[in-house]
C-alpha cells in the first residue's frame, strides 16, 4: 500500500469514527455533571448545559439540569442570580416532561423547580404555582411511589400551607381559586416527610424539614432527634452546611 492509499485508509477511520465521537459527547458531559453536582452543581450544570447543546431534547440531561440549577440557585448568594436560575431549572424541567412524560423524574423536578418560582412572585400567581407543585410532584408519586424527592415536596406543600395564617389560606381559597389547599394538613406534611427519610435516611434536608414539622406540631423529642442526626452526619452535598445551620438555629428555638 502506498503512502497516499495509506493516508487515505487513516482518513476514512477517523470519518467513520466521528459521528461515534459525536454521540458519546452528551453522554460523557451528563457523567461528568453526575460527578461534579454533589460538591459543585454550578459546574454539573455546565456540563449537562453542554449536553444539551448537543441533544436538546436529552432527558437525562434536562432533569438534570434542572436539579442542578436549583441546588446552585440555593447557594448563590445574590436574590437575582438566585431568581435566574430558578426560572432556568424551571424550563428546563419543563422540557423534561414534554420529553418524557411518562418518567417520574422530570415530575419531580418541574414540581421543585415551581415551588422555588414561586418565591418571587406575588400572591395570586403564588396560589397557581402552588396547585401546579401539587400536581406534578402528585403525578411523580403516582409514578413512582418511593420517589424521595416527590415526597418530599408533597411534605413541604402541606406544611407551607398550614404555615400560613387563618386568614390567608381563607383569601387564597375564596378569592384566589385556590381550593386545592383544603387538601392540606400537618398529618400529611409528616406523612410526606417520614416517609423521605425511610426512603433516603442520610439526606439531611429530609431530616432538618422534618425536624422543623415536628416543632411546629410542638413534639419537641422527634425534633431534636431529627435536629440531632443532622449535626453529627457529615456534610455530603453542596449545600448541607446549609442544612446544618438550619439545624443550629432550630437547635436554640427548641
């Protein structure tokens, strides 16, 4: 064989080869992601943002995308930047479920992504929001019952609810059209969040949001039990110091 023919032989490899390359790239972006989102997520997210550039409709790398851009929202520092990527993890969860509706995960994340939305909104669109978090962490759960996270949001929902005084849950249910909150109770809100932290024991923001529902029922023992197991686990993810403090703080109010 020649030099030319052999120039060529090496040629026509690398061309066969490159579309391969091409379509391991979101794989290998969303692997990185998975690695980096635990201690770092503002850096998962780029990499399932690169992914995405590559496949758009990428389910794994949207509710990914989404989760990541929540748990950086939760660390940023500065409410605008905060609000950004919330609506960012909102859209891309948004996309998860028009690209796989049937999977539980794209659920979960749009439900989470709405509830951390509507903080920056006011009351009336706030009430919208809250039926829409109960909807899909609702169809999440009916997906996959186990699903901690869907859980989770559902123990929360309740609470927030009972969280708010007489006379606003009245106007957001008479005014508001937001009778769904009738469904709301601090059994529920326990429920939900026991049943997280059977699910995922050492998940330390299912123990601290349970913790801060068996103070609000006045059980002060399952309180501190929760706000105990918090503060001695290690800190795992990026933003359980966060967790922890708010164990601290809960530590001195009970």
């Amino acid at each position: 064989m020649t030099l030319r023919s052999l120039a060529a032989a090496a040629l026509l490899g690398v061309a066969s080869l490159a579309p391969a390359a091409r379509a391991q790239a979101p794989a290998e972006h969303v692997a990185i992601g998975d690695r980096e989102r635990a201690g770092n997520p503002a850096s998962a997210l780029r990499h399932y943002e690169a992914a995405l550039s590559a496949d758009a409709r990428n389910y794994e790398a949207l509710h990914k995308a989404s989760a990541a851009a929540i748990d950086a929202g939760e660390a940023a520092p500065d409410a605008a930047r905060r609000t950004a990527l919330y609506k960012s993890g909102e859209q891309y969860a948004r996309r998860a479920v028009e690209a796989n509706p049937g999977h539980a995960e794209g659920h979960f994340a749009l439900a989470r992504a709405l509830g951390r939305t509507a903080q920056s909104v006011g009351s009336r669109e706030r009430v919208k929001y809250a039926a829409d978090v109960r909807t899909h962490a609702l169809e999440a759960l009916r997906i996959d019952p186990r699903h901690p996270g869907a859980l989770h949001v559902m123990g929360m929902w309740n609470a927030e609810i009972m969280r708010l005084s007489g006379v606003t849950r009245f106007m957001a249910k008479n005014f508001l059209g937001g009778k769904v909150f009738d469904s709301a109770s601090w059994d529920e809100a326990q429920r939900y969040l026991e049943q997280a932290v059977a699910v995922e024991p050492d998940k330390l923001v299912h123990r601290v949001d349970l913790a801060e529902i068996y103070a609000d029922r006045k059980n002060t023992a399952k309180a501190r039990e929760q706000v105990d197991f918090v503060l001695k686990a290690p800190a795992a993810e990026a933003n359980d110091a966060k967790y922890k403090r708010q164990a601290e703080a809960l530590a001195k109010r009970l």
